[in-house]
C-alpha cells in the first residue's frame, strides 16, 4: 500500500521560511517521479514543483528562484524548502508520486497547510 504523509506547514510572515516533507512508504522511492501541489481557498490546485527519476526538476514561474525540491532516497522522503514566502504561497500543500506520460499523479498525501502574512 502506496502512502504519502506531508509535514513542515505552519505559518509565517512574509519573507520567511519552511521546509516541507514528504515522507513516502510502499514503492521504490528512487525511480518514481514526485511532485508537489498545492491550492488556496477557492482556486485550482496548481503544479509546484517535480523532481524526476533522473534528479531533473522543474518549477512553477511563480515560485523559480525562491522554492527547491529534493529528495532522500535513503530516507524515502521529499522536501520543499521555500524561501522568500509570499501571502500568495498561502495553501494546502500536497505531494504526489507516480507521475504518468499523461502528467497525471497517482498516488497524493493529505496536505500540509502553509499560510503566510503580509
């Protein structure tokens, strides 16, 4: 059984920082493409970040420069660390694995909620 839990939300002024995880159980950690979601009240969830089997990442434009995804592969766990917060950061934030050729994930966490003030 494939799961997901999520950890690091919390809340924090603008210009902060958090760390989330994601800590995955029931697959072969390394070769599945993971990524990070997340949603705000009333909007589409939204593609953050996905790190690929081979180590190559991708980024949302919104978040280029400020958020960096990576992965332990030892510990079987994913990581978000965000930099330079925005109250536009503010969401649930979830991880995902099993990336499919269509972009679809299929395995999510719970989520972890971020809020961030101005």
């Amino acid at each position: 059984q494939v799961q997901l839990a999520e950890s690091g939300g919390g809340s924090v002024q603008a210009g902060g920082s958090l760390r989330l995880s994601c800590e995955v159980s029931g697959v072969v950690f390394s070769s599945y493409c993971m990524g990070w979601f997340r949603q705000a009240p009333e909007k589409e969830r939204e593609g953050v970040a996905v790190i690929f089997s081979d180590g190559r990442t991708k980024y949302a434009d919104s978040v280029k420069g400020r958020f960096t995804i990576s992965q332990d592969n030892a510990k079987n766990t994913m990581y978000l660390q965000m930099n330079s917060l925005k109250p536009e950061d503010t969401g649930m934030y979830y991880c995902a694995a099993g990336r499919n050729s269509n972009g679809e994930f299929r395995y999510w966490g719970q989520g972890t909620q971020v809020t961030v003030s101005s």
